[in-house]
C-alpha cells in the first residue's frame, strides 16, 4: 500500500514537472510516468528481490535528506532573527 501511494504522488509531480509546472496534468504523461516507474520496481523485484528495492528507496532518499536538514538549518536561522512584535 505504501509503495502504490507513493508511486502514485510520484507519478503526479513528475507529470507536473514534465508539463512546464502545470497543476492539469496530461493522463498520457501520469500513464508513461506510472509504466517506468512500474517497470524500474518489476526489474528490481526480478533481480535482487525485496533487498534490491529497499536499497534503491534508501539510495534515492539519501540526497532528499540532506536538503531537508538543510532547509531545518535556514528554518532554524531565519526564525532567529525574525523581530518579536
């Protein structure tokens, strides 16, 4: 359940991305994007089982997590200089 909520979000905000930022996304574009990120899970499910598909979501993550403590640190700056009114 969890992987198909975020393949389907996944599929939207790529379809997003992929129509110049547009909240109306094609259903050609939402299917392509959904069969490649269908086929990529199928092909890891296929040759390294479960494992393989753990290690891939963790490979992606990595990056995304940096950015988040990233923003948490100008979050973090940003409120400390905000004026109390």
């Amino acid at each position: 359940v969890f992987f198909i909520t975020s393949a389907d979000s996944a599929t939207v905000v790529l379809g997003s991305l992929t129509s110049g930022g547009g909240l109306v996304v094609p259903n050609y574009k939402k299917v392509v994007w959904g069969l490649s990120l269908s086929a990529v899970a199928i092909v890891l499910l296929l040759t390294g089982g479960l494992d393989a598909l753990q290690v891939m979501a963790i490979t992606a993550a990595f990056p995304f997590m940096l950015v988040m403590i990233g923003l948490c640190y100008t979050l973090a700056i940003g409120l400390s200089q905000e004026k109390v009114q």
